[in-house]
C-alpha cells in the first residue's frame, strides 16, 4: 500500500492594508520556489462582479454559485479572468479600492472564498496573504506571519504605490480608504482582521523591504517543519 502524501506546505501572511503583504509574498515565494496566492485578488473577483450586477445583495448566492471567475497564481503574479476576459487590471480600480472590505465582510463570500483558498492550496506548496489566513482560513498553516506597520507609513506606500502604475490619486485619499478598510476589517463580524496567537509579528514601519522579506525566509529556514524542507536562496 502506497503511502501517504505529505500534505502541501502552507506559509500565510496577514495583516492590514498597505503593509506590503503582497510584495512581501510574492518575493518569499519567490525565493523559496513555491507558488504565490493573492486571496486579496479572489475577494476582489468577486467585489468586481458585485459592482458589475448594480449591488443587488438578493443575487449574491446565485452569483457566487456561477460565477465564472478562473486565477491563475505563479510565483510572483496573481492574474484574474471573467470567463475569457481578463479582468487583473480592472479589480485595482478606485471602485474596488472603495467596496472591497464591505463584500469581504459578507458571510457567503468569505466562505466561497475560503473553499476557493483551500482547493488551491491542496497539492501545492503555497505562500498566501490575507487578514484571516492564520485565524480562519489555515488555522494549522507550517508558518504564520503578521506583517503591520504605522497607518501613515502604509498609506503613503499604497500611494507611492498606485503613483508609480500611472494612476491619478492624491494621499488624502490614499490615507482615507486606508484608514476606512482598517475599521470594517478590524471590526466586522466575521472574521476580523487580528493577529492570530501563534504567528510571527513584524513591524515593517522601518524596515526596508530586503530586511522584512529576510526576517521572515530566516525565521523560514531556522524553524524546521514535519512538512517538507525547502531551500531558499
């Protein structure tokens, strides 16, 4: 009788908006050689579809039944399609940007989103970000991770960010979705944004990039799992 597979390795990073989970984990995942998934891309499908059917909440079931989202997730990118359409660039809109923490906050969605996760997850060795991925999402993940930094260090991130893709914004505005996707995250009733109690918190506030990304591959490499071994460069 074969044995039995040992099951994938799960490395999750949490935290606010604006604290360079995204970038920290498409680096990790890329110096490790595993596979990058972007659960904010998935919650962004869906507030994409939301928006595109006018809102209407009493269709929401039957949108998530039949959906026909497709993400592709490799190394370093996240790429999202609506049926034959890709739809990447249209999910980091000002509109998304606006509605995103609301539909993340509806029940039905997080669970689609969490079968979603998990199903991906499954024969793969996988870097993921979110705000519940340690809590709810992968509760007995190998590693955990809580990346944070000041609210005014991450909104003038997000927009340095959004400046640098060419995009018309001004700080104010930066600083205000941050801070608005703070409280819904934070305050929600399902699955708030928090620490999980076994995770490694880090605040990134000042840190250079190299330093979060290298805090993280060293805890990484010093804390053997039962998993699987890895090497990272």
């Amino acid at each position: 009788m074969p044995g039995k597979r040992k099951r994938s390795l799960i490395i999750v990073i949490d935290g606010p908006a604006g604290a360079g989970k995204s970038t920290t984990a498409k680096e990790v995942a890329r110096r490790a050689d595993l596979d990058y998934v972007d659960s904010g891309a998935m919650y962004r499908g869906f507030t994409y579809l939301y928006l595109k059917h006018g809102k209407d909440r009493s269709r929401l079931k039957d949108l998530l039944d039949s959906h026909g989202l497709r993400f592709e997730f490799h190394s370093t990118e996240a790429r999202v399609y609506h049926g034959d359409t890709e739809i990447t660039g249209d999910i980091r809109s000002d509109s998304v940007n606006s509605h995103v923490s609301d539909v993340a906050a509806m029940e039905e969605v997080r669970n689609t989103v969490r079968k979603l996760l998990r199903q991906v997850s499954r024969d793969s060795d996988v870097v993921l970000e979110g705000r519940d991925l340690g809590t709810v999402v992968f509760p007995d993940a190998d590693f955990k991770f809580f990346l944070t930094a000041d609210p005014e260090a991450r909104a003038l991130r997000r927009y340095d960010e959004r400046i640098g893709k060419g995009e018309q914004v001004s700080l104010d505005q930066v600083r205000e979705n941050v801070e608005t996707r703070d409280r819904i995250d934070s305050n929600r009733d399902i699955a708030p944004l928090m620490k999980a109690d076994d995770a490694v918190e880090i605040d990134s506030t000042f840190l250079t990039f190299e330093e979060q990304v290298t805090r993280i591959l060293q805890y990484i490499r010093n804390t053997p799992t039962a998993t699987t071994k890895i090497d990272i460069s």
